[in-house]
C-alpha cells in the first residue's frame, strides 16, 4: 500500500539561469503539470520550497507568487526552508497532505538561484550559504559547508580508511553519468589524476569534490493513492522518513555516522516494508564526493566503512551492484539549493517509468532519494517503486 | 469534534530583545511545554516559522536548530516561511499533523526580530519587509507594506465611506487594550485626536495607524483530540482555515474585500459547524488600523461596509457586540512577524481557559484567529472553542 503516488514531474536544466525565481520555478511546475495531464485550477495546494531567495534576490512569500503565476491563486500554499533539504521536506508533507485525505491533488517542489546572474559572487554567496549553520557557535569560527562536511570525513577517513583517491572515484563516477543527463549543470567527464590535482578548498576536498552553485527549479504532481489509478503512469510513493540531527556540529557523537539518514532511512524503509538490499538505484545529496560515501553507508547500500571503497571498485557505478547518482548527482547535476531534494523525486519517477532516456537504468523497481540539509541535520529518505 | 487541541501556550514579552532568535524562541518553547506539562523529548515534531531570519541576521535553517535548542534533536522539524502569516501556517500544518495521526504531541510556534537590535535600521528593515511584495511587479515600485494597506482601505472608505477618524478609533480601541496586556510591546493609551494629528505615513495612515516592529516569540503545544483528554486544561481547535489571495495586487479584482480571508474563514467555520454569529470574540490582524477594518467584514463579524462605524461606535470594544483584540493586537501588542499568528493563538487558548488576567473577557466560549502575510495573500483563520 503506497503512501502516495507520482503523477506528473518536471525539471528545467541545472545550471545558469537568467530568469526570476517565479518564472523558473513556472517551467518545472508546467513541465509537471503537463507531464500528468492536471490543469491547474484542479490542484489543491502547494508545497512549495525555496531557502534563500530573500537573501539573494529580497524575494521572499513566494508560494502565493508562485501559485498566482502558474494560475492556481487562492489555493493554501506553503513555503518550506529546510537548506538544502527544503523540497524534499515540501515533498513530505505534500505525501502527508494527500495521505491523510486533506487534498487529492497538490503540487511540491522548489526553485533557487545561487550563480552570478543574481548579481552576488562567489564570497557573498559562501556566506548566504554559510547562514544555514549555527549562528552563534559555527558561523562566528568562519566554518562554511566545505569545512563543515571536511570534518565528517576527516573522521571517517581516520576510523575507516577511506582516501583522496577513493574520493575522487565518486567525482569521476558522478561527472561520467552527468554526460548522459542533458538536464545535468556539467557535461564533461573528468579523471581521477585531474580531481587530484584539483586546488583544495577544504582539506579532504579538493574542487572536483565539490558540487557547484547552480540555478533550477522542479516539482512534481503528487495525488492520493485512491486518485493515482485515474492517471497514466503512476509512481509510488512507498515510504518518506524525516529526521534531524543535533546542531552544532560539536554536539555530534559520531559526526562520520550521519545519524539523521539512518534515522530517516529507517523510517522509509520501515514504511515501505523494505531493506536496503531492496534497492535498485539511489540518488543520494553528494555535495561533496565525502557526503556520497557517507550517505551511502547510512542508507545501509554499503557496509560501514566501505563506502569510499565501493565508489573506487566500481559498485555504485551504472552497471555496479547499486548504481548511486545515476543523473550525475549534485556534483554533476547541480545542486540549485531548493530544486534539488524534489529533483532527486522528478529523477526516481523517471527511473522507475522507464523514462530517464540515456542514463535509463534496466527496469528497477525502488528507487531510494536521501536530501540533507545544514550541518548533517535535516535529512529526508525517500522510497519509491515502480508499479507491477 | 475539535481537530486538534492546545494544551500549552507560551510567548515572550513583546517588544525589544537583544537575545539570538534561538534563545529567543526557547523562552516561548518552554513556557508552552511547562504550561502543558510535557518534557522536550515526549514532541514529536516541531513546526517552527521564522519569516526573515535569513535577511536580518543570516540565520536560516533554523527548526533544527531551535528543536535542539529546547532539548528536541532529532525530530522531524520544519520552518514554514509565508509572510506575516508564517507562525499560523506553522499552527496549521501542525494541527493536521496531529489530526492525521502522523503525530501526538508537536510543538508550533515561531520567532522574529525586527527592531534596532538587529543592526539594521528602520529604512533597512521596510526594505526586507518588503521582500513578501512581487519582486518584478511592485517592489520596483517602490511600494511597502503601509503603501499597500492604504491601496486597499483607500477603496475601502472610497466603497463604504469609512473615514480617518473611524481608522483613528480602532487605534485608540486597541492601545486601550494593550495597557491591559503585560506582554504588550506598548502600555500607553492615545487619543483620536493624537492619532489623528501623527505624521502620514501613506495615505489615509498616519504614525497610529501603523503596527510597530516587534521582537518577540510564541508557541503552543498542540496533541491529536484523543491525547487531549490527559490534559489539565485543553482547548479545542475546532476549524483551521487557508487560502491566499491572488498576487500581485493589480490582479486582484476587489481589493478591499481581502477575498482570502473570506475563503479561509468559510473553510474554518465550515469545519466548526459555526457561522459567524457564534464568534464570542477575535484577533485580528491589524498591521494597520484599516487592515482590522477589512477582517471584521470579512470574518463576518460586522456587515460589509460597517467595519469603521463599529470601531467607532464601540461595538468591537471589550464590552461591546464583538471584542476584537482584546490584547491589543499588532497595533499594542506589537508585530514580531513570525510570533504574531501562534501568538493570537496564545491570547486565544488563554481567554478560552479563562486566563487572560486584566484583559480577560467574561467566559468567551468561541474565538477566532485571523493572520494575514504579504498582500492580503496568504490568509490562516482557526477557531478554537473552551470544552463544556
């Protein structure tokens, strides 16, 4: 029994956009829209995410815009800002809205601008960035999210052995699938010898272990499980955990543990009725090549501490034992704050419909998609499958 | 059957605050849990609002913060974002959260700073707030919050015949009521004729018209109507209602007939089974002494047309036909954004529980919450009932 299903999905490119957040933002949800055959005047409410756009472009109370641009003004709508988690927690309480039978038919998804065609540069950008960490205990040490996940895997480089190189194997692996996503922010393939040679940012991480800024918006029409039938190719929603971890970073135990994607991967998996060894493919929030490694261990895909191991021996390549970021992931894909947790949704869909095109993957039938957000706090797993 | 049920209520003086909004929030957190008697670790999810967190202070991603804060970490927590009317989405998501069965026991409430204490002066400040305006049709403009309320009641008096004085009474009526409130930003009555004499600051508002910038916090406890019974004093939630309104406000066909907010309160008293005549007494959202003009019509509370006479003949007065802030709303109590919408359910809880002290109305049995953000777009109105 599905919690949900997907009917519709739509995405811009990932990557540099001129357009304003709303108009962005218009593009994916037409493309959803269109995708599942709804008008907009038969959506109920929208989920909607978008985490900076007041710092960037003082835009901010941007679901009724939004909802009034894409002609669906006076329905309730919503704005979440979770970092970088901020769509994939939209998605949840949209699964939750439909679920509960508050609303049949609702639309979830997020947009952001974080290039230079907001006017701000890199430094102002790391900063607006950097608000996502703690206020007064992180910020005020100059600590941005390069820094914040070098930490994690500093240690789990100590307890486990994982390497540089082992890290630019994930880099490798995710700018190889990114050639064959032409929604993907980069298109070119890179080597192991180039990321690392690459100049460091944060030690482990080097500038092939960090995804990039990007611009994107997606969103996906997400209805109730009695609803879903009357629609084409519904994709179902089986499980989505939420979970957060302790913020400031020296309040975690086990940095390296991501606690909170265990948390919430349990919770899906237990929703769903499923184990790790269920799953097909997964699009895991490698923001760096290290938090790929990490995530893959805390959804239960690896073994502890053989992450950074899997990715070099070829395991969560395409055609490994468990492809991970086929679409290219953040670090080829893009990571447009805000459009990237429903984006990982808008990519299951595709999956699991047999429609990604030419990074299609053989005929899976669950897909997993882990969104986080700040310092390793808010986490959503989510678990869907292909209908029979 | 009530939908959900307050069991605790805190909020902080409002006011000036020189604390992080973190600790800020914890005054509020706390009070509510110690009021409901519930330990930190017995919520099982927080719904936090924080509107402008990210451009005053850089300081975002704040649910897993402020849950960690307050002894919560590791729950599923979420900031909601939708302009003045932030902390009342939050309190409706929250009470369908509880009803659905998702969760028991969950924490909602909000946060905001927007005086001088942030660093930012009053200019700044307009400016930011004035990021829940279009950003591409009515910020260019060089319209702010006062400019856009005095588009409306400009129609308003042009429609109806509501006059200044008639505005000047409802500034009057609510600073009366906040010299009764100890937690009121201001303590001080004035007069018609001071009202009316202030400086302008748009047109048909001068200085008295106008809500003030607050810092402040509130929250309440809000359980599943099955777990209320183990409280001391719950309060029902008998209807929550949302809508928005069409964006920008050149679009909107009858703007001071604030269209949302008669969609939300028709939601909420549809699910009460109440009309309007049951309303014992309200909040209202008076960012402008018009704006309560405006949400006595369209709560129903007096007749289209009637809001300024009733202001001005005493009728929503304590003591009259239908008291309307009785705490002295935003224009005494004070506006800290994302406090204001779980602070009205505060006042709420309290004068349905007989609580309120000095402004405490004689055994109210029915009381509405109206909570409006940007331009009369996202509108929440709930009514919570005292048990038998």
């Amino acid at each position: 029994m599905a919690r949900a299903s997907v009917v519709g999905a739509g995405m811009t490119k990932f990557g540099v956009h001129d357009t304003p957040l709303t108009e962005l933002f218009g593009e994916a949800a037409f493309g959803a829209l269109d995708d599942a055959g709804v008008e907009p005047p038969e959506v109920d409410s929208l989920y909607f995410g978008n985490a900076m756009g007041g710092q960037t472009e003082n835009d901010t109370h941007l679901a009724p815009t939004v909802a009034s641009h894409v002609g669906m003004a006076g329905i309730p709508a919503q704005r979440y800002e979770d970092a970088c988690a901020t769509s994939a927690n939209a998605f949840n309480n949209a699964v939750e809205a439909v679920e509960s039978g508050r609303h049949d038919v609702v639309l979830a998804g997020g947009v952001e601008r974080c290039t230079p065609e907001t006017g701000l540069d890199t430094a102002a950008m790391t900063r607006i960035f950097a608000s996502a960490s703690h206020r007064q205990y992180e910020q005020p040490t100059g600590i941005t999210f390069p820094g914040v996940f070098a930490l994690f895997v500093k240690r789990h480089m100590y307890e486990h052995g994982t390497t540089e190189e082992h890290l630019a194997h994930v880099a490798v692996k995710n700018h190889a699938n990114g050639t064959r996503n032409p929604k993907a922010h980069f298109g070119k393939e890179v080597t192991v010898e180039e990321a690392m040679e690459g100049p460091v940012v944060a030690d482990p991480f080097r500038l092939m272990d960090c995804c990039p800024f990007s611009d994107g918006a997606s969103a996906v029409v997400v209805v109730s499980e009695e609803y879903a039938d009357s629609f084409e190719a519904p994709v179902d929603v089986s499980g989505v955990g939420h979970a957060t971890g302790v913020v400031p970073i020296g309040d975690k135990e086990t940095p390296h543990v991501t606690q909170a994607a265990r948390d919430a991967a349990n919770e899906a998996y237990g929703q769903a009725g499923i184990s790790a060894e269920d799953v097909d493919f997964a699009e895991v929030h490698d923001c760096f090549t290290g938090a790929e490694v990490l995530a893959s261990e805390a959804l239960g895909l690896v073994p502890d501490g053989e992450g950074g191991f899997a990715a070099a021996e070829g395991r969560t390549a395409v055609g490994g034992e468990i492809p991970i970021n086929a679409s290219g992931g953040l670090k080829a894909k893009g990571h447009p704050i805000s459009a990237t947790g429903t984006g990982q949704i808008v990519e299951l869909t595709e999956q699991l419909r047999g429609d990604a095109g030419e990074h299609q993957l053989p005929a899976p039938g669950t897909g997993v998609a882990h969104n986080l957000g700040g310092d390793a706090a808010t986490t959503v797993v989510s678990v869907m499958e292909a209908r029979a």
